[in-house]
C-alpha cells in the first residue's frame, strides 16, 4: 500500500489543510510563545474526529513528526514542528453541558474561558486553570492545577471519559471501563499516548466566588509565605489561590505611584458561600499590612480570566517548575532573593497549594504522581522584547537553580521548558515505568513524542 498523499489527505478531512505558500500559512503555523518560529509542512484545521485521524495517519505514513495542538498555550512551542504535520484542534471548541448529571464533553480544542462559559450558566464548575485561554486539552493531560484544585481535586481527577486518536489512526474511548489503561495514562502523562478529541468531566457547583488580588510590600514576602505554607495545610477545602510576586500593572486599585514597582500577593479564591467571603479571606489580611487589593464577589469565569490581559498571545516565553513538600526558611530566602528581578509586567512566579483534595488521591491512582507534594512552583518568564530573551532566560534559570535544591526533583510537567526532557522519569517518580509500558501498547513507534516525551517501555522477552 502507497503512502497516504498530502491531496489524499485533502480529499479525507472536512477543515483546511495548509501548506507552504497559502496565504494563511503564516498565521497557521503561528503559536502562543513567540520564541518558536517552526514551519511545518502542513497545518491541519481540524473540525471533527475524522480530520484528526487523517493527520495522524497522514504523519504515520510518511514517517513525520507530528504536533497536535488544542489552546496553543504549550511554551516549549509543542503544538508546531519543522517539515512535518500539526494536527489544529483549536477549531473544535464546543462545550455540551449535561446539568442533570453534573458534566460537561469538551472538544479537544476548547479553551477554559469556553468551558466556564458554558458550565457558568448552570452554576457548576470544574478546576480549570488559571488563564482562561489555556487548553482543556493541554492542562488536564498534564493533571490540571487551578483555583478549585483543594477542595475538587485536579482537573484530571475529574476525568471520566476521553476519546483519543491513537497512533495507529482509531478513535478510543478511554474511561474506567473501556481502555482503562489508556484512561490512566491519560490523567497527568500528558500528549504521549494520543490526540483527545473530546474530554468529559464531572461538575460540581461553583457559580459566583469571593476572591482577587492583595498585594504587599515585598519587603514582607517572607512572613506572606510563611504565613501562607503555615495556614493553608489546615484551610477550610473551599479556599483556593495562591502566593505570587509580580510587577505591579497598571490598574486602578494600585496608586498609581507604585505601577511597575515588585510585589508579593495573594490571589483568592473562596468558593464557599458568598457571604462567608470576607471572613474566609480574614487570615490573609492578617499576613501582613496590605498595600492594595480587588476582593469581593465576582463570576468564577472573572477570576479565571482576571490576568488574561497580562500574557496574551506573542510573548516570548522561558519556565522552569518545581514540585515543593515544604516551603521553608531556605526556599523562602531564595524566592526573595530572585524576586525583585521579574523582568517585565507579564513575567511571574506562583506557588500553586495542591493539598486538599488532590492529596487524597493515591500516587498510583492517576498518572500524576506527587500527590505528597504540598506545592506545585511556576517561575514564568514572559516579556515581550525578544532582544531581552538571553538576559531574561537567565534570570528564569538562576531563580529555579537557587530554589530547586529546596524542592523535589520532578516538577509539573505543564511548566517544563523544552530543555527539561531530562528530568521526565522525576516527574513520575515510581508510575513512569507503568506509563512506558502504556506507551508502548498504544505508540510503540513514539509518533506522538512532541511532549514532554514518555519513550515506549521495551518488548518483553
């Protein structure tokens, strides 16, 4: 059998398919982190199921690197490559909600802001994220960090079902009962084992919160954290958010003498009841004297979108994570130390509590392994000046050296930068064997390894 044609392929799929010296070339091959320039031999717009399987066998056939792309979000420029195939699942955005039964189907291209958009309206929520134009796809497979995390877990623990194109061209369904290997593997492992095309997930009822931004003088840094590692262990389940510093944008709650200037702060999240608001949020008026803040009750979807405007589309971006069980003395005096150098208004670090719910899922339960951990570190290098990236790539990398002797040896693989391929087994600690095994059943010749990559366990003898 001859190999599959690009014009067979054409003939296949119901989207686009776009080549070198279409006029929308350049905007198709175009992704979220502006360090990455690659150009692929055809992007496919995919609008259905069928069209992913043509480009997954397109890619196959003709021995291509293969990039599946959903949000686009991916800052090691996953979802592109040079001289294969990107598999374009931004145009399958819909959102089917289920109210009766407290779920909701994404397609795999769907960003949280589509998703809260639609579950907001029957009161119900999921965890989701931070931005609201991440990807479903990219967050859940990764395990999925957000404001909801303590008290509903991580995104992909509210998994029940996917369909998945897996590298020999079939649609799956991977859930507790059908492919449940697969369905583990899916939770945490990342785009190793297939393209999603559709993610169902359980809902729970989260309309309005009580929450936003304080911000304290940085010189009170160490007693915010502190403060903060030392209440959250115990924190009513419902209290999410997380510490982070940050150049101070211009907003109207800041003075405006103090634009531009260092940060430490708290971003809230109480999804309790609105009126228990102010009271649940008390303890972080009490860390320390606050500067600023822009609390009160709000949509969930406001919050999920509050700091879009700060990392829109055509930064250049660098990232290094951490995993953290304990947030002491020596990891706070490195934070302090590095802080005060954030580069640019859209550059930030945030330390994620994920306690709470996600620790009471087994380490073996799910993919995602460090469920011991009490804390998931972003250090997210974000200007918009590509003269700058040397300096500023710098900045990331000193920061995370100075804290990753006080941390644990993986980190959360949503954060990795392309150069972290070393350090894939950490991340998994005692699963990675079992997902090697997974990848070897469904990708034995490794066509989705445009990841942060899973290599196929070997062959039994």
């Amino acid at each position: 059998m001859g190999k599959l044609s690009i014009e067979q392929m054409q003939e296949r799929v119901r989207g686009a398919v776009v080549t070198p010296g279409d006029d929308a070339y350049d905007e198709a091959r175009t992704v979220y982190n502006a360090m990455i320039d690659k150009r692929p031999s055809a992007v496919v717009r995919c609008v259905n199921a069928g069209d992913v399987m043509a480009a997954v066998d397109f890619a196959r056939e003709n021995e291509l690197d293969l990039a599946v792309r959903g949000g686009s979000h991916s800052v090691p420029g996953f979802g592109t490559c040079d001289g294969g195939v990107v598999a374009d699942l931004s145009g399958m955005r819909g959102v089917r909600v289920d109210p009766a039964r407290r779920t909701a189907r994404a397609e795999g291209g769907a960003t949280w802001g589509d998703f809260n958009a639609a579950t907001h309206a029957f009161g119900l929520a999921t965890t989701g994220g931070i931005i609201s134009t991440t990807g479903v796809g990219g967050l859940t497979l990764g395990g999925g960090i957000g404001y909801l995390a303590r008290g509903l877990g991580l995104s992909c623990d509210n998994l029940i079902s996917a369909d998945v194109v897996t590298a020999d061209g079939r649609l799956l369904t991977a859930s507790e009962d059908e492919n449940a290997d697969l369905f583990w593997a899916l939770r945490g492992g990342g785009g190793n084992f297939g393209a999603v095309t559709s993610f169902e997930f359980r809902l729970s009822p989260v309309k309005d919160i009580y929450g936003g931004p304080i911000l304290y003088e940085l010189e009170d840094a160490p007693t915010v954290l502190r403060s903060f590692a030392d209440y959250i262990g115990g924190a009513p389940e419902e209290l999410g958010g997380f510490p982070a510093f940050q150049l101070a944008p211009p907003l109207p709650f800041i003075p405006e003498n103090r634009h531009g200037d260092p940060f430490t702060l708290i971003v809230a999240c109480w999804s309790g009841p609105l009126d228990e608001g102010p009271r649940a949020l008390q303890a972080f008026h009490d860390f320390a004297p606050v500067v600023a803040e822009h609390v009160g009750p709000m949509p969930y979807p406001a919050l999920n979108s509050a700091f879009d405007a700060l990392v829109p589309p055509g930064l250049q971006h660098y990232w290094k994570a951490n995993f953290v069980t304990e947030l002491d003395e020596a990891a706070i005096e490195a934070h302090v130390q590095h802080a005060p150098g954030l580069p640019a208004v859209n550059s930030t670090v945030h330390i994620y509590p994920i306690n709470g719910a996600c620790h009471r899922v087994a380490q073996d339960a799910t993919a995602f392994a460090y469920r011991d951990a009490s804390f998931a570190t972003v250090i997210a290098g974000m200007w918009p000046d590509p003269a700058a990236n040397e300096a500023n790539t710098a900045w990331v990398r000193d920061y995370y050296e100075a804290t990753a002797p006080h941390s644990e040896e993986g980190g959360y693989i949503n954060f990795m930068a392309d150069d972290d391929q070393s350090r894939i087994r950490a991340n998994y600690k005692t699963n990675y064997d079992r997902l090697a095994e997974v990848k070897r059943t469904y990708d034995p010749g490794n066509l989705f390894h445009l990841n942060q990559n899973i290599k196929p366990g070997p062959t039994p003898s």
